[in-house]
RNA sequence: GGUUCCGUGGCCGAGUGGCUAGGCAGUGGUCUGCAAAACCACGUACAGCGGUUCGAAUCCGCUCGGAACCUCCA
C-alpha cells in the first residue's frame, strides 16, 4: 500500500518508511493500563497517541487489528517480599474480589477513555483470560532450553539467551553493565542471575489468584501478558508494538526475549514509546504519588487544579506535543490549550456559514498536504495543528469577507479540515448545542434576540444591553454580527 | 554509578546548517452604539563557552542545569 508514512522506530533509534507486513493490513499492540487504580493523565498519553495512529492508519485506507490489553493479573508489587498480586493487595485492602476490583477499574477506564473520545481498539485482551496460552510460552521456552525451574517458579535465562541472542538491542543495555548494577533484590536466591525474569510464579500460600500448572499453583511472570496475547492474535510478527517509554526497559526488553525463543523470531517490526507526562518537571506516576486522575481533571478536584478541564482540552493538550517528547502540567498551559481547542472549534462552526465565493484566494491542496505532511512525520500533531489554526486563520478571513474559496474549493477545503480535525486527531465540539433535545431552548434564546434586534433598531440600547447581559449571565455568549447575533450557552 | 534524552521569546510547544512553526498571554489599531468575537500589526528566542563552516538554535567538544530508565509504573 502506497504511503509516506515515517515512523521512528525505538528498536533502531531512526525514523523508518512504514510498511506492513501484510499488504493493506496493519497489526498493531499497545500495553494497556493495569486495572488497580483509578486512570490518571498518564494513562491519557499512550491511549490518544495509539488513538491518532490507529485513526490515521485507517484513513490511509489499511486494516488494522488494534490490540490493547488489560492487565489484571501477573505484576508483583514493588517491595513487597512475598510476591503478592497488586490486585490481590488492593483487594484484601478494599475486602473485595480482586476480579471485582479489576471490573470497577476496567469499567472505569473505559468509561474515561469513552470521555477522551478514544476509540475502543479491536480486541481487549485480558491476562486473566490468557494463562493457559501464557502456560504455552512458558513450556516453549523450557523446551528451548532458555528457561530453568527453581523451586516451583520459572525463570528465563537471560545470560544464556544473550549468548545467542541480544538482550538489550531494544533498551540499548548492556548485559554486562546490567550485572553488575542491579541491585539485590530479596528472593533472589532461585533466580541463577540477578537479570532472569519470572516466566511463572509459584504462589505463596496466602496468594489467592492461582491456577494450576505442573510447575506450581501460581500466576505467569511479570512480561508474559503481552507476549501471549500479540501472538495469539496478531502472530508470530507484527507490524508495531507502542506504550509508554517508562515499559521500554524491561518490559518490552523482556518481551522481545519472550518472542524470540518461543516463536523463533523477532516479534515486531516497529517499536512505538510516548513520553511522560511531567509535573514540576517530574514524570506524573504512581510511585511519586504526584499524579492527577482524570476524574480530578474533569471536576477540578484537586488541589494542583485551578479549576475543571474537559475531556477535548485534555486531549488537545497532549496533542499540542509530540508524543516523543515529555509534556509539562500546569494550569496556564492546560487553559491555553483551552482557548486554542475552543479558537479551532469556533472556526470550523464559522466555516459551515461560509459561503463560496467567485474566486480562491489560498490553495487548497497545498494546505492539506502540509497537514499530510504533518501526520507523515512520525504523527506530528502538533505541526498539524498549527496548519489547522492556518486554516482558521483562513476561515476568518473569508468570514469577514476578505478572502474567499470557489465553491469546489470550499467543498474540499471543508472536507480537509473537517477530517484532520475530527477524524484524525478525535476531536469533538463540547460546546455544540444544536443536537436534538434543545429546540425550545433555541427558539426561546432566538426569539429573546430577535427582540434585543428590534431595540438596536429603534437604539434602545438600555433594552438591548439588558438582554444581552442577562443572557451572558445565565451562561450565553452573544456575538454580534453584521445580520444579527450568534449565541451559545458555556 | 551505568545507559539514554533534553535545555527555544512571559508561558506552552514545533523546527534541527541559510528561507526566522503555531497556540496562550501582552501592546497598538480596524470593526461595533458599547461590549464580545473576529481581523491587522508588533516581540529577531534558541543554557553558557569554545570550535567546524561563507553561514549554526540546528554539526562537534567542554561546562552548567534538568529528566527518564536501571525496581511496579502509561
């Protein structure tokens, strides 16, 4: 399929033309959230960068089988010795289920990415739902030698496979270094070498998610999710793997291990990794506790907040960056993009009342290529924003009647714009309040302005303004124009 | 300590050898009965010091400052 789209590629550290494996067709994983906490600005990130790929690959007129998982079994807590479940933790705290915890998560996740005007990918593959195919890969690489049993949990071999293999060609480390930095760790006495991963885990007597297998009752290693699932449903190989840049090591290192010995071959094609989001110039996380769950975002509910932020200017926050590069929290950087979200909604409003006009005063076609342009460039959304505000620019111009588009021009100019604005980066009008429902109210608001019309006329400015200034205070926003007033309720 | 990355005007944030994104804020103006909105004009910024080059924010070196990963993390 033909296309000029760039991508940089974590495994080589370049930006590489993108093809895909299979002609017209694109698989593509990312690591979803792990379901034991409420989903933060951080989570935000990865779903609307995968969003804009997924919307833009589409357009480009491929296939694609988006794969985003849900973790909810298999990572251990950070200091804890025991190696209990950070979802049994949070369970026995909150005396429930764990499966009910993740519900109450998953749901909400969802819920706040429904909000994000994130698309849901094709298939949202569970942890929990894949032990007997996480099993799988376990025996695999037991068969290939990579993977040694020590007291009912398994380890794979990471010194062996970098004998063979490169273990770090995604992370850049070294295995040496590695070796000789790592720290010790507690229970570390059945793992032969301080960088072995757990493929499986035995669980401890208290461990209350469990299955069978013939090592031990336990719960597949740290990586193994991700490795089952793309497999299971991508293939062998495929075409690109994102997340967050925080999962590069040793996630996604371990994951390539994974592949590599139980398939035979490399796993990915492309590596995607988003940057964090920084607050005070520090990764935004769990760790730090410094993180803002979207539902404080959407309510202005805590202390850090000024005020309430929309779903759409949170999105266009992050779309105001590169996903490579690291995006700063602050509340003056939040209400800019508000005001920018807002100016190119606005504009797009204006440009449905635009005319066509006898002449064109601009090229339509060399302002979508710019913004083709944009989105080739390994997704720069922020390049392809600033083109949009160009388009506004233009939009204004030819609602003030110094410029115009021919009608075949304006036709495809909407379209253009419409379809960056909409479709490619998922933005949404907040603000529309033509939908259905509201009828009375419009004819009301109209007719009170009709009124505020007829004063003008007749330059009773008291009446006018008294309108208008009740209006504003009920939440209206009246402007003014050459044949009458617009409005719309904040 | 190791590995990697970054430091751009008041703020956010692109660019990455010559053609000086964009948004927000600010100032002046146009329009308007006033206001809002819109439009027009205005800011020569690239951490510091050297070097390469006809030319560097962009390449190289050093210094300073910051971050991420090395441990669960988006």
């Amino acid at each position: 399929m033909d296309n000029n789209l760039v991508i940089y590629n974590s495994l080589t550290r370049k930006k590489e033309q993108f093809t895909s494996i299979i002609p017209g067709h694109v698989g593509m994983y990312v690591c979803g959230p792990t379901v034991y906490g409420d989903p933060h600005l951080g989570h935000a990130r990865p779903a609307i960068t995968f969003d804009i790929l997924y919307r833009y690959l589409n357009h480009l007129g491929y296939k694609v089988r988006y794969v985003r998982n849900i973790t909810d079994v298999g990572h251990l807590e950070a200091d804890s010795d025991d190696g209990e479940d950070k979802i049994e933790k949070k369970a026995r705290l909150e005396k429930l289920e764990p499966m009910e915890v993740v519900q109450y998560y998953t749901d909400r996740y969802h819920n706040f990415m429904d909000k994000l005007n994130v698309k849901k990918p094709s298939i949202e593959p569970r942890a929990s739902g894949h032990i007997i195919e996480q099993l799988q890969i376990v025996d695999k690489i037991m068969e290939a030698g990579y993977a040694y049993e020590s007291e009912g949990s398994v380890y794979f071999d990471v010194v062996k496979y970098n004998e063979k293999y490169n273990y770090g060609e995604l992370s850049g480390r070294v295995l040496d270094d590695l070796l000789n930095t790592t720290r010790e760790l507690d229970g570390q006495t059945e793992k032969r070498h301080s960088v072995d991963f757990a493929l499986w885990k035995k669980a401890s007597p208290e461990h209350i998610m469990r299955w069978p297998s013939k090592y031990s009752e336990g719960f597949p290693g740290w990586h193994l999710e991700c490795s089952a699932m793309s497999t299971k449903y991508l293939g062998e190989q495929f075409d690109i793997h994102g997340g967050g840049m925080d999962l590069l090591f040793p996630h996604h290192e371990c994951e390539i291990a994974q592949s590599t010995v139980a398939n035979g071959k490399k796993p990915v094609r492309y590596w995607m990794h988003n940057n964090m989001i920084t607050i005070n110039g520090q990764k935004m996380g769990k760790s730090l506790g410094n993180f803002i769950t979207l539902e404080e975002f959407f309510t202005g509910s805590h202390k850090l907040l000024d005020r309430a932020y929309s779903p759409m200017t949170i999105r266009f926050f992050i779309l105001q960056a590169h996903y490579r590069s690291t995006v700063d929290f602050s509340n003056e950087a939040l209400q800019a993009a508000e005001k920018g979200y807002r100016r190119l909604m606005d504009g797009l409003k204006t440009l449905e009342k635009v005319k066509p006009g006898k002449e064109s005063g601009f090229n339509v076609d060399e302002w979508s290529n710019k913004c083709y342009e944009a989105m080739n460039d390994d997704l720069n959304s922020p390049v392809l924003i600033a083109h949009l505000f160009e388009g506004v620019k233009h939009i204004n111009n030819m609602a003030a009647g110094k410029s115009s588009l021919n009608e075949e021009d304006l036709e495809k100019f909407r379209k253009s714009i419409e379809m960056f604005s909409y479709d490619i980066l998922g933005l949404i009008d907040e603000e529309d309040t033509s939908g259905a429902g509201n009828t009375v109210l419009n004819e009301v608001v109209d007719l009170l302005l009709k009124l505020r019309l007829e004063a003008k006329a007749n330059k009773d400015w008291a009446t006018a303004d008294q309108i208008r200034d009740e209006l504003q205070k009920l939440g209206f926003v009246i402007k003014d124009t050459k044949d009458g007033s617009e409005w719309e309720l904040k």
